[in-house]
C-alpha cells in the first residue's frame, strides 16, 4: 500500500486540519461610515464598504483615499424567501426535458440571500481596422474561362455602446452561479444522470443591461426584504473595474474584427467612458435534493426570474430522445429492405432498433421517477 493511500483515510487527521483551515485567521477591520458613523467591519482584501444602517458605499481606493461612491445604485428586490422558492418551482416544472411534478418532488434545502456589487462601466468602444481580402475573379467563357485570386485592401470602423457589468470581487467561484450569469456563459444545466444521448436542455446566459429598472440605492428597500445584512462587500475598485471593462471590449473588437477580411493587419481600439456605476443586485441562491443528489437555482429578486440553475431531466425527455433516435434507424434499416429483394437483415435491424425504442418506453412507464 502506498503512504498516500494511508493518509487519505477518513481518519481523524484529516478533520484536524480541515477545522483548523476553517478557523484560520482572517483580518478583520473597521472604519466608521462616513455618513452615520457606525462602524463598518470589512474582511481584508474588501475595498467596496456599503454600511447597512445608512446605505452609503466607502470605497478603499489606495493608501489615505477613502471616497463615497456617489454614483450608486440598486436593483430593489421584491421577493423574500418563500416567493423565490415560487420562481424556482415554476421554473422546475418548465421545458421538455424537466418533469411536470419535479417541484413536488423535491426538498428545499440551503436558502442564501446575497446583495451583490456589480461595477457598470458606460462607454463606447470604437475600432478603426484595416486588412487584405482574398477575392477570385473569373474571366472568359467555357473552355477558356480561368479564375485568379486576388488581394484586395479593406478597411472598416466598428461603434458600439456598452453598459458593460463587471463583478466587484476577485473569486467569482466563492458563491455559486455568478459565473453563469456572466453573457454567454452556460447558465442552465439539465442533468441527464448515466443517460448518454445528451440533447439540448441547457442554455446560455443573455447579454443584458444591469442598469435596467435601477434606483437610488436605497437601505430601506433591501430593509423590507430584510436583505440588508447579506450586502456582500466588494474587493474590486472603480479604476480597476475600469481597465477591465477596456481590456475585455478591446478584446471583443479585436475578434469582431478579424471576422470583417481575410487577413487583418492592423487594428486600433478606443474606448470613451461616460460613467461607472455601482450597482448591487439582489439574488436568492436556493438549494435542493431530490433523489439524494443536490442542485442550485440563481433567482433574480429584482426581476423574479431565474438566472441560472441546475435541473434533473426527467425518465419521458429521455425516452423520447431514446426513441426517436432508435425509430430513426428503425426507418433507415426498413427502408433499404423495402428497396432490396431477397435480403432480410435489413428487416431483422428495422426490428430490433424497433423493438428496443418500444422496450424503452415500457420500462420508462414501470420506472419510478
Ligand atoms: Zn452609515
């Protein structure tokens, strides 16, 4: 046996050194708001302090620079606990590959209210590109035509504006789903368990305006929900949220423009910045079990609508993925035994693929779900 496989017992060593892990140290500081004057407690690294008596952001910003953010913003949330279990149930039972009765099937579990600090560049992001484009040109007719390739010089702008969202903490994998929820990322996971033609059933997330719906921040609204002791401070300041927002637009140009010719030899990005928001958005993270396996839904509050989330796909998805799969090359195998004499394998194939897509709805009806 090797020594690797001794330590990794579930001994009590393990334990040991996972609570002293949890327990390690984390500094702990305080300011006092400079509003109220009450004292803001924040986890080294944070930068973005918001005081949940007053609701005014302190922002951290170097060495002896401590400013108010005055450009501050929420999206008022406008369901507690319970309704965004509503959402989520609805959400559930939505779709073809889910289950209509999953929501009474499962357990809720974990609940987390969070208020989340999104930093919101406002710009617009302007490209000047130039290249080469491969173009053919024929010339003559019938026997004598010939084609020749070509270079040909382009050139092209490209302008868009963006509110351009950028999470204000470092560790986008600390709370689950705010990775999904970034545009273009796989936001909707159906799990098909051991089941091996997986199709469709997930979803990407949309490209859309955080600003949207914004108010003032305000502390009395997240007080009506109660969310105002789960504002999650930011690690992340203004400037930095800044350069991101150019690094990740010049970025996008860049590949936008190798899109527009063939060969593209120069390109050149500016970006101009009206303004950077602070905006926080209220989410709920839910958890729940069903058949001894966990899953999380991501529910907006502002919006009430799920942002992401993990579902199990329910026996009759399956099975009907199953089986028009197999009638499919049913069909196939039935097809070349109608046109071919004197065969019968073709036949033989049409009935086993046949037979097996109807074996699979039979047990699906005897399977417990
Ligand atoms: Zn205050």
């Amino acid at each position: 046996m090797m020594p690797e496989e001794i330590n990794n017992g579930n001994g009590p060593t393990e334990e040991i050194s996972n609570a002293e892990h949890d327990d390690k140290k984390v500094a702990i500081h305080e300011i006092s708001c400079s509003n109220c004057g009450a004292p803001l407690s924040y986890i080294e690294g944070e930068a973005v302090i918001t005081c949940e008596y007053c609701g005014t952001t302190t922002m951290l910003a170097g060495y002896d620079n401590i400013v108010t953010v005055e450009s501050h913003y929420l999206l008022p949330p406008k369901v507690g606990r319970d309704e965004a279990i509503g959402i989520a149930s609805g959400w559930l039972k939505k779709g073809f590959y889910k289950s209509k009765d999953l929501p009474n099937k499962v357990s809720w579990k974990k609940t987390e209210a969070r208020v989340l600090p999104y930093w919101i560049v406002r710009c617009t992001g302007n490209t000047r590109w130039s290249g080469m484009q491969k173009r053919t040109k024929t010339t003559g007719e019938g026997k004598n035509k010939t084609s020749e390739t070509y270079w040909e010089p382009v050139q092209g702008r490209i302008t868009d504006d963006y509110t351009w969202p950028v999470y204000a903490r470092e560790d986008t994998s600390e709370f689950w789903g705010i990775r999904n929820i970034e545009p273009g990322k796989q936001c909707v996971f159906p799990d098909w368990g051991k089941f091996i033609f997986r199709i469709g059933g997930s979803k990407r997330a949309p490209n859309k305006d955080l600003l949207e719906g914004k108010m003032d921040f305000s502390i009395d609204e997240l007080k009506k929900l109660n969310m105002q002791e789960h504002i999650i401070n930011g690690q992340i300041i203004q400037e930095k949220a800044e350069v991101s927002a150019r690094n990740r637009i010049i970025e996008l140009h860049q590949q936008k423009a190798e899109g527009k010719a063939t060969k593209i030899t120069d390109v050149d990005t500016t970006i101009d910045v009206q303004g950077v928001d602070l905006v926080y958005v209220p989410i709920w993270e839910l958890e729940y079990a069903y058949k001894d396996k966990n899953y999380h839904i991501l529910v907006d509050a502002s919006r009430q609508e799920v942002l992401s989330g993990e579902a199990p796909v329910g026996k009759w998805a399956k099975a009907t993925v199953f089986d028009i799969i197999f009638l499919l090359i049913a069909v196939i195998f039935a097809a070349i035994g109608g046109t071919t004499d004197g065969v019968s394998w073709p036949w033989i194939g049409a009935g086993v693929f046949g037979g097996s897509a109807v074996a699979y709805s039979i047990w699906t009806a005897t399977m417990k779900e």
